[in-house]
C-alpha cells in the first residue's frame, strides 16, 4: 500500500473521530457542562490544584502519557505485520482508548479530583480500593524506575541529546515565570522557548556529552541517581514552576518533529522513494509468542494504556478548568498519541528500508534492512533496538525534506529522551498522590506529606532499579510483565468507568463495558500464559508477582459485576451527586 495513501487516510480518519463519535461522548454520554465545579477551582492550592489553559493542560497531559510507550510499542509489534499493528492502533484508539481516557478524566473530575483507586472504594467497596492502588502502585514503581533506565540509555547511546534535554530546565523555568508571574504573551513566550530549545539541539549535535563512570557507578546507574534526584524535585514543586512549562514546550517540540515526520513521509512517498517494507501480515516471526494475545499487551500506549487512566485521574484532572476541556485534553490526547503511533510504524515499516548501517558498517535499504532488524523476535527485543529502528527510521525520514541525518537523529533523541522525562516527572508525582491518599485513609498523617510520600516513591524505584547491580538496570527483571500489567490496570479502569456510566442510567454503559470485556479477556490470558512461560524458566519471582496480580485482578471483577448487578440509577453520597 501506499505511504503517503496510509498516512493521509489515518490522519484524516482520526480529525472525524474526533468530530463525530468524541462529541457525542462529550455531550451525549459525559454531558459535559461548563458550569460544574472541578477540582482545580474547588480545591485550589497554587502547587496540586491550578486551573489551567486548555492548550497547557493538553500539552501537559499529552507528554505525560505519551512518554516511549507509542514508541517503544509499535516498534516492536511491527514484527508481526504492519497490518494488524495499524488496526490495533487505530481502532483500538478510537473505541477504547479515548472512552478510557476521557473517562477516567472525567470520573476523577467529578470526584475532587480523586485517583481512580480512591474513587473506586465509593464505587465499589474500601476492600477493592486497595486492590486498585496494588496494582497502581506496581505499575507507576517500574515505570519510575524503568523510564529512569531508558533515559539513561537514550543518553549514552546519543550523547548529542544530553545537553539539549537538560537546558529545556532552564528554559521551562523561564517561560512558567514569564507567563505565570509577569503575565507575558503566551504566543510570543511559546514562539521564543521553542526556538531556544531547537536551538539546544543543534548545540548538543556540536558538543555530545558522555558520561563515564561515576564513583564506581557506570552511565546508566549514575544517570539513574541523577534521574531520580531530579524526579524527587520537579515532582514536589508546584505545578506552575516546571511541570507545566516544561511539558508545554515539550508538546510544541512533539508537534514539530511530528510535522517533520509526517512532512519527510509524505515527500518520499509522493515521489516514490519510500515503500512498506515490512511485511503486511507475519504471524509466524522466528521466537515471536502468538499475535493474540500479544500484540495487545506489547502495543499499549498509541491504541489504549492503562498508565493514561493513571495520568488522568493524577495530575490532569487537579488542573482542568472546566468539564468541556476535558474532551479536548483527553480523548483528544489519545487520538494524537495514536497519531504518533502511526508515524512510528510507517517509519519502522518504511523509512527503515531508506538506509539501514549495519555493526560492520554494511548500508541495506529496502527488504534487507527490515530483515535485519526484524529477523527474530530475539534481534528486535531490547529497548536499545527498539529505539534505534525509530531514531533511524525517522531520520531518513527527515532527510527526505532537507533535514541532515545526523541532526535528524539528535532531534529524535531528545525527542524519546523529553517524553520518557514528562513521564518520569508525572509518575512520581502520581505515586506521591497515590501514597498520600493511602497513608491519609490509613490515619498515617504524618506519612501523607508530599515530601515523604515522594521520598517513598523515588526510594522504592531506586531499590529496584539497584537490585540487581550498580547499572540501574534491577527494573528490567520485572519488565517483562509490565505490559501486561499496564494493559490489566486498563481494563480495570474501564470497568470502573463502566459502573459509573452503569449508575447514570441508560445504555451508555455498554460504549467502556464492551472494551472492558475485550481488555480483561485478552490481558487475562495473556497473563495466564506469561504464568506458564515463568515457572517453566524457573522466574519465580515473576511468577509470584503475576500470579498474585492475577487473583486481585479476579476478585476486583467478581465485587464489581456483583454491583453491576445492582439497579441503575443514583450516585454513592460523597461522589458526584
């Protein structure tokens, strides 16, 4: 098929979802209405709860649950063809990951801006609640730690990206002040940080910074205690100081390499330069496990992700302004994330076979080079190889519209090593929310402090990231279950959604009820599978950890069907009303 058809088909596909079956979400199903009190007003602190500019808050939560997940994802579920990899990240999006979404958003909105764990103990009962903030608190410990890992490697594998990455500080700093404090021109603001940090980057791609070995620690580990550190304080200032900013400037910098993406794209397919080198369907990848369940749980983010259900109901929902915004900040979000999912396949499954360098220096193009990345699921697995088929790709990409290739391949570093940031900075933050509503439930005071409960969130990741060794490296044993642990927190999101909708009354239920069922199926199995797969390896660990989330994920379902059960109609006291 042709690129530039596929590229204009899926782009224009997603602005009539967005137009067509996402308003009607917003004001048949939701009702959304401008009038109703949010928390960022009700509960306004000036650090948690900000109202906030729908273009900021978009760019905030965009950033956030993009992060490498519509990256690192699609990269690797090429490898069963492009195909189903387009289908899942289309549809999946549309049907499930913008009801998700939008959603969690809005029942956290209308739950003082409460997690979906807390909110699930007024829905369903105090024992479900804790359930919830296991698998929660799970979840957001390795991300923290495994997005930690990632940048690290991002940086001693392009060490161009280093500078760049780390001056966006100073510059979001800046631009939050200016705006915020001084009252500057958003427009003119935005224009001059986006320029300043383009400007970074063409700095970084003339001064690469490596990093060697740090007091017995080698690069990774060491820029993973950097990470962390930074994390603890970015995730306890206020939200105007840094989080904000840097994500708004961040999503502008999305935008851009997005547009270059989809520019390089459609000029090498317009010319007949770029082919689908990959194949359309491929079910039978040396070492690949089986397409279903699979590739449901491997790509998550870019069709649906339960970490957005985490982003919506954390920090984006302490921070919209008014109900309305939120189809924009959320469903619109997902549509986007899916967008760049796109553009990640198309460069993995055509912009590859541009221009492939092999380790012995050898240059494929076209078939040869897919093969070579993609010959076994062996050969494409790691994050380092993911990656690197993005950046590469991408970057010949770029280069069909003048873009060097060596400053194509900076602007894709920074860009991955940006969002893996914005999501290392709300995860942290996340978990302090989530802590602190546990340890407050819990009568712990003292505990629920954000200084506290970050300093828990950031210890904790710092021991798994060091189990297993000074390189920071200890989050990849669990790796391997997260995907489906993040798609299970999907469907339990979902379900949750689905009570809500269920007490309102009517039909409406049925639009997050039959996502539900197709998550909680597929991620069961999958998980029933990975079980086999870690006893039969002798992974114990894995094991127990799985199983275990196994059996709270079951008894979860089985207390909520036993409220769907109940008649619709009316909400529990101290939700909305």
């Amino acid at each position: 098929m042709d690129t530039l058809l596929l590229m204009l088909t899926t782009f224009f596909g997603y602005l009539a979802v967005y137009h067509t079956y996402g308003r009607f979400l917003g004001r048949k199903v939701f009702r959304l209405d401008r009038d109703a009190p949010v928390p960022s007003r009700q509960l306004e602190d000036g650090t948690d709860y900000v109202p906030t500019r729908k273009a900021i808050i978009f760019g905030h939560h965009y950033t956030s649950i993009a992060g490498t997940g519509p990256i690192v994802g699609p990269a690797i579920g090429i490898i069963w063809g492009w195909v189903p990899a387009l289908l899942w990240v289309f549809l999946g999006a549309v049907l499930m990951g913008g009801m998700h979404d939008l959603g969690s958003l809005v029942v956290s909105l209308r739950n003082q801006g409460k997690s979906l764990a807390e909110v699930t103990a007024r829905f369903i009962n105090r024992r479900v609640r804790l359930i919830f903030f296991l698998v929660v608190f799970l979840e957001l410990w390795i991300v923290i730690a495994i997005f930690g890992l990632i940048i690290a490697i991002i940086f001693s594998t392009f060490p161009a990206s280093v500078l760049a990455v780390w001056l966006q500080i100073p510059i979001a700093v800046a631009l939050g002040w200016l705006i915020y404090r001084r009252g500057g021109n958003v427009v003119l603001c935005t224009t001059v940080a986006v320029a300043l940090m383009y400007f970074t980057i063409y700095l970084g791609s003339r001064a690469p910074l490596a990093l060697g070995p740090v007091f017995g620690l080698p690069a990774t580990g060491a820029w993973t205690v950097i990470l962390l550190v930074y994390a603890y304080i970015a995730s306890t200032l206020p939200v105007t100081v840094l989080l904000q900013p840097r994500d708004y400037i961040n999503a502008w910098q999305l935008f851009l390499s997005m547009g270059l993406l989809a520019l390089g794209g459609m000029a090498a397919g317009a010319f007949g330069n770029m082919e689908l080198v990959a194949p359309a369907y491929n079910p039978g990848a040396e070492g690949a496990p089986p397409l279903w369940p699979f590739m449901f749980i491997t790509i998550a983010c870019g069709a649906i992700s339960g970490f957005h259900s985490i982003v919506s109901s954390g920090t984006t929902s302490k921070q919209t302004s008014c109900e309305p915004d939120a189809l924009f900040v959320g469903y619109g979000s997902m549509l986007l994330e899916s967008c760049l999912a796109t553009l990640v396949l198309v460069a993995v499954a055509a912009g590859i076979g541009l221009g492939y360098t092999t380790a012995s220096g050898e240059v494929l193009t076209g078939q040869a080079a897919w093969q070579q990345h993609y010959q076994s699921w062996s050969a494409a697995g790691g994050l380092s190889s993911k990656i690197g088929a993005v950046v590469i790709g991408s970057a010949n990409m770029m280069a069909a519209v003048g873009i060097p290739l060596v400053i194509g391949k900076v602007i894709m570093g920074v860009f991955i090593c940006s969002f893996a940031g914005t999501t290392l900075d709300t995860a942290t933050r996340t978990q302090r929310y989530i802590l602190s509503e546990l340890f407050g439930d819990l009568k712990l005071k003292k505990l629920s402090g954000r200084w506290v409960t970050t300093a828990v969130a950031v210890v904790t990741a710092a021991v798994l990231a060091f189990a297993t060794g000074a390189d920071g490296k200890g989050a990849l044993t669990l790796w391997p279950m997260f995907g489906a642990v993040n798609q299970l927190l999907a469907g339990l999101a979902l379900l949750l959604i689905t009570l809500y909708l269920h007490r309102r009354g009517g039909w409406y239920y049925l639009l997050s009820g039959l996502p539900c069922v197709f998550m909680v199926i597929t991620t069961g199995y999958a998980m029933l599978l990975n079980e086999v797969n870690y006893l039969s390896a002798g992974q114990y660990l894995l094991a127990a950890i799985n199983g275990f989330t196994i059996l709270l994920a079951g008894w979860m379902i089985v207390e909520a069907l036993l409220k769907v059960a109940e008649p619709a109609g009316g909400m529990p006291a101290t939700a909305e009303a």
